[in-house]
C-alpha cells in the first residue's frame, strides 16, 4: 500500500478536476450554447427568414415563436400604442407556449383539451396583435408577415390536436 501526503492527495484531486472542468467546458458550456442560440436568431432577424429552419415538435415552435416576438417587438417605435401591444404580443405568445407545457403534464384527456384549448385563445390574442400592428404598419413588415404566418400554422396544429384528443 502506497502512503501519499495529503498535499500530493490535494494535488491530484486538483489536476483531476481541472482536466475533467476543461472536458466538460468543451463538452456542454452552457454559456456557448446560449451565445450559439442568441447569434443563430440574431442572425435570422437579419436574414428574415427567421422561420426557415423547420422545427417539428409543436413545443419548439411556440418557444420559438415566442421568441421571435420579442426580438421583433424590440425595434418598434417607442408610442404609447406600440408599448400596450408590444406588451400584449410578448405576454400572449409567451403564454401559449407555458400553457402547451402545461398540457403535456396533463392526466386526463379532458385537462389536456382545456390546456391546449387556452394555448390556442392566447395564439389567436397574438395574431390579433400582430394583425394590429399590421394594420399600423409598424415593425419590420417582412418579419411580420412571417410571425402571422407561422401564428395561424401554429393555430392549425393545435386546433387540430384538440379535435384529434376528442
């Protein structure tokens, strides 16, 4: 049996996690990962074809779309009106995709189609917004053009999904 001090014992246990620090900072730096999120929609903002990439899970796509809102509510003009339904837009998108998150930890099939039911009232509240601020002419018109499509597919699917739970 090997004695070792306890100042070679710290040494190793030191050396053996900083090797396994660095693995795992190369590995899954959640930093990275998040600054690869930011620039990949940053750079679909630029692009305007922010929804170009398909996503097929349903949840993704409202996330998604919920965070295209913002990053397109965040270059309106700074009026009274465009504070209310920035604010309305942001709240209502954000709340279809917590309300889907809350319908897939359902039990019942009835629970599932009143949560869904509520994703799909706060999807055609944001379409409404966006359809205002069309009106309005205000933001980016390509990028709204592209929201308000994806809202009503957004809208089809989920609607859809209710009809197929009953």
């Amino acid at each position: 049996m090997e004695v070792v001090s306890l100042e070679q014992e710290d040494d190793n246990f030191n050396d053996n996690f900083n090797d396994n620090f660095n693995d795992n900072d190369n590995d899954n730096d959640n930093d990275n990962d998040n600054d690869n999120f930011k620039n990949q929609n940053v750079k679909s903002m630029e692009d305007n074809s922010i929804f170009s990439d398909k996503i097929f899970n349903f949840e993704d796509r409202l996330v998604r779309f919920a965070g295209e809102c913002i990053f397109f509510t965040r270059n309106l003009n700074k009026s009274y009106e465009n504070e209310y339904y920035k604010n309305q837009l942001i709240r209502s998108s954000g709340s279809s995709s917590l309300n889907f998150g809350e319908a897939q930890g359902t039990i019942s099939d009835k629970d599932f189609i009143f949560k869904v039911g509520l994703a799909v009232k706060e999807l055609k509240e944001s379409r409404n917004s966006l359809k205002i601020l069309n009106y309005i002419k205000e933001g980016d018109e390509n990028i709204r053009t592209l929201l308000l499509k994806e809202v009503e597919e957004l809208i089809a699917i989920a609607s859809k999904m209710i009809i197929n739970k009953k």
